[in-house]
C-alpha cells in the first residue's frame, strides 16, 4: 500500500498518550488506524442520518433492543475469544 508523509498539529498530551499505547505497531500505525475508525464512523453517521431521513428517527424501544443485541454479541465475542485463548494454552 503507497503511504504519503504529511505534517499534523496535536497537543503534547494527547500525543503522549498515543505514544504510549501505539508503542510497539508505532505510532503511524496508530494514528492510520484511528484515522480509519474515524472516517468509518462518519460514513456510519451519514447512513444513520440518510435512514433517519427515510423511516423515521429510533424509537426509545428500538434503541434498547438494539444496545441489548450488541451486549449479546459482545459477550458471544468475549466467550468466543476466552475459548481461542484456552485453546491456545492447551497446545502449547
């Protein structure tokens, strides 16, 4: 994949923080990645917005329903990857 170098501006703080938790991947990995998470969310917003338009905003019942469906699939996920850890310990 072609990379282009270019020059931000970001507060000291923040900056040491990132250096910290980028450490090993580094920190152009780091800020690709969150760059990435940031430009998905955008396009998520937008389809949020671009339905909201055509059906109707979310009902407060929907909204429960739907944070209910992601703590299932969050928890399925930590089983699944608590499972693949086991694994991993036992063919070592």
């Amino acid at each position: 994949m072609a990379t282009k170098k270019v020059t931000v501006t970001i507060p000291e703080d923040l900056l040491d923080e990132i250096r910290t938790e980028a450490a090993e991947r580094g920190l152009s990995a780091y800020v690709a990645e969150a760059l990435r998470c940031k430009r998905d969310r955008d396009r998520l917003r937008e389809l949020v917005d671009w339905l909201q338009e055509e059906h109707g905003p979310v009902t407060d019942d929907e909204h429960v329903e739907a944070l209910e469906e992601l703590a299932d699939l969050d928890a399925e996920h930590e089983r699944r990857h608590a499972t693949a850890e086991d694994n991993a310990g036992e063919a070592a």
